[in-house]
C-alpha cells in the first residue's frame, strides 16, 4: 500500500473515529487545546471533517490532520489511530 493510499484509509479511519466520538486525549494535547482556545468538540470536529492528512514526522504510526472546527478555524492534530483516535498535539 503506497503513502497515498494509507493517507487515504487513514483519513477515512479518524473521520469515521471522530464521527462516532471515539477520541482520547494526551496531556499534553488538553495542554496544547488550553493554550490555542480549543474544546473536545472543536478537535472532534476538526478530525470529523478534516481535509488533509500525512504521515507526521512527529514519530512513528502518527498522522497530522487538518479540518475546520465549530468556527471554521483550521486546526491540525497529530494523532495515532489505536481502536479509536488519540490526539497527541494541536495547533
């Protein structure tokens, strides 16, 4: 499977998790939501609607995603999908 098509399956994956509520949350990541002014459901929707989604160089097995949240601000998460979606960092 080329990166293109894992993007694809895991973009597809995070939306479906997002969708269904299946997120966990880092420390750091609650820290990082505090500090930019974004709630769970933001993020929620962010990965429930995101647009964008490559392989981060954050560390292995973690994709960035992007999408808009209740606002239409642009967020972007890195995050691991492990029978549901945990978010590791936002900006």
């Amino acid at each position: 499977m080329g990166n293109g098509t894992a993007a694809a399956q895991a973009l597809a994956d995070i939306r479906g998790y997002a969708s269904a509520n299946r997120i966990r949350f880092t420390k750091h990541a609650r820290k990082e939501m505090r500090e930019c002014g974004a709630e769970p459901e933001d993020v929620q929707h962010a990965l429930a609607n995101a647009t964008a989604c490559v392989l981060s160089t954050d560390g292995p097995g973690r994709w960035e995603t992007t999408g808009p949240d209740w606002n239409g601000k642009e967020l972007t998460c890195v995050v691991v999908i492990d029978d549901g979606v945990l978010v590791i960092t936002v900006w």
